[in-house]
C-alpha cells in the first residue's frame, strides 16, 4: 500500500492543473474576496474579520478540491483503463486501494491549507496564536477526510465522462450552500435552514470556532463523523460492487 501512495503522490505532483487548481486557486480567491469586501469588516454574527472569516472558508475550499475533484475523476478513469482491474491481481486488499486513495488525496491537501494561511498572514495580517494556527490546520485537515471518502464514492459510482459534471454540482453544490464561498446567514431562510446540515458547513464552522477560540460544535462534529461514515461506507459498499461485475 506504501508503494501505491507514493505512486499516487508522484501522479499528483505531475499534474500541474490539478497543483494550481487545488493549491494556488484558494489562495487567490481568498486575497480577491477578502479585498473586494474590506478585510477589516466584521462579519455578523462573529467576532471574525472579513479576513479571518474567508481564510478558513478559502483553506477548507482548497482542501475540498483536492480530494474531491482529484480522487473521483481519476478513479474512474483507472476503471475505464483497467488499471483497477490490474491491481485487483496483486495482493493489495480492495481496503488498502480505498485507504491509499484517501492517504495520498489528504497529503496533497495540505500544502493548500498552509498556502491561504500563508497568503492571509503575510497579505492580509491576519493574526492568530500560535496553537490556533496548529489546531485550524490539523482540523481543516483531517474534516477533508470527509470529502477524500465522498471522492472515492463518486470515482466508483459514475464511469469517466459522467464523473466530471457530477463531482462538479456536487463540488460547487457544497461549497456554495455550506457557506465557503459567502456567509450563509445571507440566504434565505430555507437555505440557511439546509446549509447547517451540510458537511461544508460544518467543516467550516469547526474552523472559525478555534479562531474565535471556542470549542467546535459537538454538532458540528457529529455531522462530519455521520458524513464520513456514509461516505465511506458507500464507497467501500461501491468498490465491492464493481469488484462483482469485474
């Protein structure tokens, strides 16, 4: 399994679409919106700056896109190519491909986390303690496990030319409802009433109540862990199913 994270890692470092895309793409959102609206403004509700609001918002974002859009595409394009088929000949158990896929997504993740933090201290100075900075990147990281899983499902659940339209109203579905694009409390209330019970939403709230520093939500948590779950259980639920029709 050690062999094909690297593998996947080493794709992934290839790819200079996907590099921008999910590591430089947050981060220049983030210096646009956060400019566009006065990084010194208060956002309602918080005792968060325009700033400090959009740092977690465009991190959490970034890390989305790298494992949602990395793994479900490219999954099912390694079914269209048989390369799936190919491992499933070596001794690498089905759980150790699921596991690989989401270790490698998460580790790609990372570097457009630090990238927004880095582009809001530097540009935009934003400041925070030193184990607010520790616990927002441990926890944006470890919540984009949600989405690596909800990746998987999808690269198995639609094959190469349907995964692309899918993921990406899921993709932009998500990040638009669950408030990481705009603050939710200016939707409408049937919105607002959906967007709390969306794993974005709570995956940015965990985030912004370390830097207001508050404990997250016990809420908040349980729904990333019900995601999680779910999202996890039907890819490996999807993976035995087209392990059956192989």
């Amino acid at each position: 399994m050690t062999a094909l994270i690297k593998l996947e890692l080493a794709r992934a470092l290839r790819n200079k679409k996907f590099l921008f895309f999910s590591v430089l793409y947050p981060a220049i959102l983030f210096l646009i919106f956060s400019s566009s609206s006065g990084a010194d403004e208060r956002i309602d509700g918080t005792r968060l700056t325009v700033a400090t609001y959009l740092m977690v918002s465009m991190a959490s974002f970034g890390a989305l896109t790298a494992v949602l859009m990395g793994n479900s595409e490219r999954i099912a394009k390694e079914r269209e190519s048989g390369w799936v088929r190919q491992l499933r000949l070596t001794t690498l158990p089905g759980r150790g491909y699921v596991l690989a896929k989401t270790a490698s997504a998460a580790v790609v993740s990372l570097p457009s986390i630090v990238v927004v933090f880095l582009a809001a201290a530097a540009l935009k100075h934003v400041r925070l303690d030193a184990w607010q900075w520790l616990a927002l990147t441990g926890s944006i990281w470890a919540g984009s496990l949600v989405f690596a899983a909800l990746g998987v499902a999808l690269g198995y659940l639609a094959s190469g030319d349907a995964v692309r339209p899918i993921t990406m109203i899921i993709y932009f579905g998500l990040s638009i409802l669950g408030g990481l694009w705009m603050p939710s409390t200016t939707f409408p209330q049937v919105l607002q009433d959906i967007a709390k019970w969306l794993p974005t939403h709570a995956y940015a709230a965990v985030g912004r109540a370390i830097e207001q520093s508050q404990a997250p939500s016990a809420t908040d948590v349980a729904i990333l862990a019900v995601y999680f779950v779910l999202f996890a259980g039907g890819a490996a639920w999807l993976y035995r199913k087209d392990t059956l029709k192989a």
